[in-house]
C-alpha cells in the first residue's frame, strides 16, 4: 500500500502556498491603490507595452485568455484600460492604459516597490534574485 504524500513532499503545493503568502505582502501594499496584485501585473505589462492583443497579452501573463478576458473587465469598468479594435482585423482588440490608468500604474509602481522592498528585506536581496530566475526558468 502506498502511503499518502505529505504537503511537505508536494512541489505544486509549496509554490502555490509561497505564492500566496507572497500575494498577501503585495496586496497589502497595493490594496489602498484600490488594484490586486494581479491588476498590478497587467497594468505594469499594459504601460510597458501599449496596444497588445487579448491573446499576447495572455501568453506573456501565462494565464487562459477566458481568465485574462474576466480580469480585464474590471479595470476596463474603472476606466484604467481601454480595447480598440485593430486596424487589420475589426474582431481583434487591443488593450491599452487610459490616462486614468497610466495615473494609477504610477501610485500603484509606489506602493509595489514598497512592498518589493519589505520582500527582499525579509527574504534577502541576492536570494530574491535567484528566486525570481529560476521561477522565470521555468515558465521561460
């Protein structure tokens, strides 16, 4: 008979529980900003790289269009991103910061190094570097 795994044992597990409790630090920093840290990230993709399809958009985030598509609406609600058709295809929409949104990327970059900042404290800086490499190793 085999014994059951331990959560101990459980790769998938130990990252979704770090990436938890790491969620928590950020939001804790950008909640008064009113965004997720999910928001956070799109936003942050959407100001660095203007005008992106649905599905770039999606891969670069690695998440499911369906799942990008139901975070979007929100902050298309709050007037922080907007999607226009593209020129070549009237069916493909891009996705952009409004002013409103570039306004909030820049409160929110704030409270985002802050919450970097006691991260790294608290982990150590060249640890956090390593961590971040190999983490963007393996979706890389």
């Amino acid at each position: 008979m085999n014994r059951p795994l331990s959560y101990d044992e459980c790769n998938c597990f130990a990252l979704r529980q770090a990436a938890r409790h790491i969620t928590q630090l950020y939001e804790r920093h950008l909640g008064p900003i009113g965004l997720t840290a999910a928001q956070f990230t799109i936003l942050a993709k959407l100001a660095r790289t203007p005008r992106l399809p649905i599905l770039e958009l999606a891969e670069s985030m690695v998440m499911e269009r369906t799942t990008l598509v139901r975070a979007m609406k929100p902050l298309q609600r709050d007037d922080l991103v907007v999607a226009e058709p593209a020129e070549h295809d009237s069916r493909t929409f891009l996705f952009s910061l409004t002013k409103k949104g570039e306004k909030t990327v820049d409160k929110a970059a704030i409270a985002w190094r802050a919450a970097q900042e006691e991260f790294e404290k608290k982990f150590g800086h060249g640890r956090a570097k390593a961590l971040r490499a190999e983490l963007f190793s393996i979706t890389g």
